[in-house]
C-alpha cells in the first residue's frame, strides 16, 4: 500500500501551516498600516510583530488537531 504524503509529518505540515498564514497576516497588517501612511516604520513593524506572534497563537491550537484529524482521516 503507497504511503501518505503526511506520515509521520502531520505537525510538521501543521507548522508550516500557522506559521505561514501568521506571516501572511503580518504582512498584511504591515501593508495596510503603510497605505494609511500615518504611523512610522517602526510601529508599524513592532504591530506587525504582533500580530505575527498574537496569530501563531490563535491559530496553532487551531490548526494542529485539523491537519491531524485530516491526516488520519485520508
């Protein structure tokens, strides 16, 4: 039997999964405060940043035991 692309990687692709859609939101946040134009560089990294660790946050409680579930599930 041909074995699943996710076995035994589950968290790994979990991982790359929140930490990915974390730096999306970063990025995001970071492009929209520079549309505004109204904050310097600097609070709008430092906002970035936290949105970065305040999304992982979120997210991998979240997305950890959906990866599992679908991994097993096939």
């Amino acid at each position: 039997m041909p074995q699943h692309p996710w076995d035994g990687k589950a968290s790994t692709v979990a991982a790359v999964l929140y930490l990915g859609l974390s730096l999306l939101a970063a990025f995001v946040f970071v492009a929209l405060a520079a549309l505004k134009g109204e904050t310097s560089w600097s609070a709008r990294l430092i906002g970035g940043v936290w949105v970065f660790f305040l999304t992982t946050i979120i997210l991998m409680p979240v997305v950890i035991p959906w990866v599992r579930k679908h991994a097993e599930g096939r």
